[in-house]
C-alpha cells in the first residue's frame, strides 16, 4: 500500500509531495479537484494549508479534503510523460 511520507505547498495549484516508495515529485492539481469537499481550495490561501495526516499517511486540507496517494501517484506519472 502506497503513502505519503511529505508534502508542500509549492505555488499556484502545485504541491510536491514525496512518496514511501522513494519517489518524489511535484504534482499540478489545477483542475483535479473536482467535487463540494474541494470546492474551498480554490482559495489558494486554503490550498496552501496542504499536510499529510500522520494516521491515515495521504495529503489532507483543514476543510476535510483529501487526496489518496493512489490518485496523486497516478497523477505525478501522467504529468511526468511527454507531451
């Protein structure tokens, strides 16, 4: 099972977040939050507020968003390729 060991507000809509798998890397959430739970981070004054929740391991906002690592793995690849 995939976790999140770190993550960081980096600007704009990107984070880095570094996995337990020992890769790491920055990921660009514009326009991956979709749904009412991330409707708040839009404000990027709440989108900074990124952690990783010590318990359950995956990225986390104060609001009760949250994002599997799953996800964010699978979203770090496709944004690693070529265009």
């Amino acid at each position: 099972m995939l976790h999140i060991k770190a993550a960081k507000y980096v600007t704009d809509y990107i984070i880095w977040v570094a996995f337990d798998d020992g890769t790491s890397g920055e990921i660009d959430l514009d326009g991956a939050l979709k749904g009412p739970v991330f409707e708040p981070l839009k404000d990027l004054a709440i989108f900074r507020k990124v952690a990783v929740d010590p318990e359950l391991e995956t990225v986390v906002w104060p609001n009760g968003a949250d994002l599997a690592p799953e996800f964010l793995k699978q979203l770090h690849l496709k944004q690693m390729q070529p265009a």
